[in-house]
C-alpha cells in the first residue's frame, strides 16, 4: 500500500474511474489505471457495497495505512 500514500486523491480517482467505466484510461497511459487497479484486490469490494461506501473504505484504510 506504500505506493498510493504519495496521492491517495489520484488512487482513488483512478480507483473511481476503473470501477465505473469500461476503458477507463480512453487516450491517456494506462499505468496509473492498473496500479489504481490493483486495489481492487488488495481491498477487495463487496458484493452488497455500493461504489461511495467502497471508496470511503479504502480511503479509511489509506488514511490509516499511510500514517
């Protein structure tokens, strides 16, 4: 989790937008996209949670890993 402490604004920015749109990345590099998505295993969502409950969770979990 150390990679995402630098912006976890952007991670989670990037988090957003993986979740929510099928070529997140459209024209722009892909890398911060698959780094983003890697959160997704790491803090896996679940299956009942909504996309805002879940970003909250893994900013918590950001805010408590970073500090």
């Amino acid at each position: 989790m150390p990679r995402y402490c630098e912006n976890p604004g952007q991670a989670l920015s990037y988090l957003q937008k993986v979740i929510n749109n099928e070529q997140p990345a459209g024209n722009e590099p892909r890398k911060p996209y698959l780094i983003a998505a890697k959160i997704l295993y790491i803090i896996p969502q679940q299956s009942n949670e909504e996309t805002e409950a879940y970003l909250n969770r893994v900013h918590n979990q950001l805010i408590q890993t970073c500090n």
